[in-house]
C-alpha cells in the first residue's frame, strides 16, 4: 500500500516542482541541461507507473501488460522489446519485471544524481537574476562571495526538501493503513473492462479518440514539447511567467491533458486494442 500510495504521491510532487519550475523560467541558460535531466526523470518515473501496472497482474496488470504488446508492435523496431518476438528465453513479465525494480530504478538514481550536481554547482534561479547578472544575487554579493551564499542556499534548500519528504512519507504511511491498497481480481484472458491508474487516464481518453495509438502519440507529443521548451522559449524578458507563445501552449497542452483525465475517468470504459 505504502508502495502504490507513493507512486502517486512522486506524480503529485513531480508534476507541481515541474510547472512552478516551468514558471519561473529555470531551464533558461545556463540551466538547459538541469532542465532536460527533469524532464528525463519525469518520463522515467511514468515508465514506472505503467511499467507498474502490469506487475500487478490482476485484470488491471493483465490488460496494462496486452497494451504493451500493442505497443510494441505498432511500433515495430523502437518497441520490439515489448513482443515476444525480442527473446524466446525471457518471458515479456520478466522483462518488464527488470525494468522496473532494476534498470529504471539505476537510470532515475542517475538523473537525479545529474539533477542535484547541476543545481549544485549552476544554482537555485533567483529573481535578481531577472534584472541583471546571474553572478549577482540580488543582495550585492559577487564572486567568491556568491559562489559562497549560493551554497548556502542549495544547502537549506536540500534540507527543506529532505524534511519535507519524510513528512509526506509518513502522511503516506498513516494512509497506507487507513486505505489500504490490494490487489484485483485473477485475470480473464480476452476481455479489456478496466481503467488504468489515475496518473495515465489522460492517455486512456486519448486512446478512446485515437486507438491503441493514443498511447504512444500522447506521451510522445508531451515530453518532445517539454524536452523543447528551452529551445523555443527565446523571449529577451527574463521574467518569470513571460514565456510568450510558448506559455500560452503549455496552458493549452496542460488543459487538453486534464480534459482527457476527467474523460477517462468519467467515460465508459472502452476496448482499445481488440483483446
């Protein structure tokens, strides 16, 4: 329970650092790469989810596990690890059973060990940096002096999200006995009547539009724009929120995603891959 709440609860957190940090404009330069090692740790933790789902196995991981099948073979070369047809020797579950606690699990703990050594040493975007020089924090403090304040700075930030953390890891833990999670119904071969976890209900409305092709266009589309954003966001005003025409596209693509939640999970459910 404390496993599924969490998933959850990393979505939350991680969807609302990457819009205050969309805001405030902090993948501007320097800070492309900082920005694109959040992006890859967002699509990494949605590999998670979905990847998951289908460890579960009851009819909800059984027909997660048939949409990657589906996937896998629309996609032909880039998603042949996900068919049978990658390796007779190792079951598509167990693959996907190493991605999940294994292979993913390494590649988050990079980036955000990618992710902190960039903040680390580009720092925490201030508002003084809108008005002048990033070498200037605002309070008059340069060189050697700034290098120093904004160490200081990374260093309570750290410990406000460490404290942080631990509090929403125990809200978690109360909630995990409370409500508790468990697991379905065995699963029944052919049929496809479940909803996904509420994080990717966004693409199952998509799917409801576009078919099994919903799944793969969606997060694509998504994280390319988010993985573009420093590109196009070239605006000369360095102020938060003065993102232009891209801000207004992100609004958009953000609404469209909500709309495409509420969808899923007020919609019917609908068969999307012919199980």
């Amino acid at each position: 329970s404390v496993h599924f709440l969490s998933a959850g609860g990393v979505v939350l957190t991680v969807t609302a650092h990457l819009c205050y940090t969309f805001w405030r404009r902090a993948y501007r330069k320097p800070r492309e790469v900082t920005w694109w090692a959040g992006v890859l740790m967002a699509a990494v933790i949605f590999l998670l989810i979905v990847t998951g789902s289908a460890l579960r196995y009851d009819q909800e991981g059984f027909e997660a596990l048939a949409h990657f099948v589906a996937g896998g073979n629309l996609t032909g070369a880039f998603g042949r690890f996900f068919t049978d047809a990658f390796t007779p020797s190792t079951p598509l579950l167990t693959r996907i059973f190493g991605l999940h606690t294994s292979l993913l699990p390494l590649g988050l703990i990079a980036l955000i060990a990618l992710h902190f050594w960039l903040i680390r040493h580009l720092g925490i975007r201030t508002d003084g940096e809108a008005g002048g020089s990033s070498a200037n924090d605002g309070s008059g403090v340069t060189g050697a002096g700034a290098a120093s304040a904004e160490t200081g700075v990374f260093r309570e930030h750290t410990m406000r999200l460490a404290g942080f953390s631990l509090v929403l890891f125990a809200i978690l833990g109360v909630l995990a006995v409370l409500v508790p999670e468990g697991i379905g119904f065995p699963p029944v071969p052919g049929v496809e009547i479940t909803k996904p976890f509420w994080p990717v209900l966004w693409v199952y409305g998509l799917e409801n539009q576009l078919g099994a092709w919903g799944m793969i266009l969606g997060p694509s589309v998504v994280f390319l724009f988010l993985m573009a954003v420093p590109l196009l966001d070239r605006g000369t005003d360095e102020a938060s929120g003065k993102h232009g025409w891209v801000g207004w596209l992100a609004l958009a693509l953000g609404i469209i995603i909500v709309a495409l939640g509420l969808y899923g999970a007020l919609g019917e459910a609908r068969p999307h891959i012919g199980m």
